[in-house]
C-alpha cells in the first residue's frame, strides 16, 4: 500500500467494493455513433472517474483493516490514519465538481448517477474527466469549484475559497 497503490491502473470489477456507484441504464456499449454529441467519450470519462473512486474505496478499506491491527501508539499507525483522513477529505467535492460539470456539459449526470460513495479523494479526478488545467465550475454565476493542476496533480477548490 506504498506510494505506488496510488497511481495504479483503473480497475472496473465491481466485488468487493466498499463503495455503491449507480450507474443508470448499466449500458457499456462503447460502439456510440460519432453523431452522439460527445455523449460516448463522456460516458467514458465518468467510466473511468467512478472506477478510480471504487478503486480508492478498497484502499480506504485495507488502510482501516490495518489501522484496527496496529498498536495504538505507533508512528505506523499515525501514518495509517493520516492517509485514512486524505481519502476521507475530499469525496463531497468531488461529487460537486461531477454535479456541477453536468451543468456545463448536459448530459454527464444523466448517463451515469452517483448515488453514494463513502469520502473519498481522487487525485487526477481532472485528468479524468478531461477537463483544462485551470478550469472554473460555475452555477447559477458562483463559483462552484475551481480545477488547477501542477505537474498533473489537480486541486479542487470549491466554495468561498475558489
């Protein structure tokens, strides 16, 4: 579960997950007409963000399996639970920057729907869905989200703090 768990390939099995994605329609069929409006290559975006997040949802699960077995005062531990606090940072805002990206692109929550993820956080959640490297969410004229990357690692800001 060292740094490299982190940058690991998009899994898309679907056992063993400690998270519930609903995915509407459960059509996979990637064969869409170039005609679709974009809608196929969407699909696939969310695809892949919503695998990434079932895919931090089991390392959240193996970290708080190991964090039950470890001494109570140990530098392992406190290394454990810090990583268990990152993941569990930064899931709502991702969720809104998914929600807020369907305003801007219609039609992206209403292929795939998520119905509920335990708090998690994606690093590339950006890269994922194909966004720019400075991109800025808005809804109803604020601000919702603010995407910046450096170095391919992308910052969700949202809020006040945007």
């Amino acid at each position: 579960m060292e740094g490299n768990s982190w940058e690991r390939l998009i899994r898309t099995e679907r056992n063993g997950q400690s998270a519930i994605v609903g995915i509407e329609g459960e059509n996979h069929d990637s064969s869409l007409s170039s005609d679709d409006g974009g809608i196929g290559a969407r699909e696939e975006r969310v695809r892949c963000v919503l695998s990434e997040l079932r895919h931090l949802a089991s390392i959240r699960s193996q970290c708080e399996t190991a964090l039950r077995q470890l001494p109570s005062r140990s530098n392992e531990r406190e290394r454990m639970r810090n990583r268990v606090l990152h993941i569990d940072s930064t899931l709502n805002l991702v969720m809104v920057v998914v929600e807020a990206l369907d305003d801007c692109e219609p039609g992206l929550g209403s292929i795939f729907q998520l119905s509920y993820i335990d708090n998690l956080t994606c690093e590339r959640i950006g890269a994922l869905l194909g966004v720019s490297k400075r991109t800025v969410i808005r809804r109803r004229n604020h601000i919702v989200a603010l995407i910046a990357s450096d170095d391919d690692l992308y910052s969700i800001i949202v809020g006040d703090a945007a």
